[in-house]
C-alpha cells in the first residue's frame, strides 16, 4: 500500500520515533543499573550465607572456640 505522507505526519512520526529510541536508551541503561545492584546483592547474600553458616559452627561446637574464652 503506498501512501502520500503530509510533512506533518513526517515529522510527527520522526519526532516519535526519537522519543522513542531515547527511551530504549534510557531503559537499557536503567536495566544495566538494576542488574548491577541485583548481581551486587546476591554477592553480599552469599557472603552472608557463608558467614552464618560459619556463626552456626562455631556455636555447634561449643563455647570453648569461642573468641576470648
């Protein structure tokens, strides 16, 4: 289908489409950010396991391990 374009719908369609691609940027970068914080979070998670998991040792196997006893 072949369709005479007024200026006007050019330059709407082309002003949208600007829009448009700005928002995809700023998405992306958006999303980059939030996978960022979300791999720094599951980092400082897995530290956390990690250390009470050792906390849970260390009272398992009684006071006498215990620092400054």
């Amino acid at each position: 289908m072949e369709a005479e374009w007024t200026d006007e719908a050019i330059q709407r369609i082309t002003t949208e489409n600007t829009t448009l691609k700005q928002r995809v940027r700023q998405l992306t970068a958006d999303n980059r950010t939030l996978d960022e914080r979300l791999k720094a979070a599951r980092s400082n998670l897995r530290f956390q396991d990690r250390r009470i998991a050792d906390l849970e040792t260390r009272l398992a196997d009684g006071p006498d391990i215990r620092p400054g006893r």
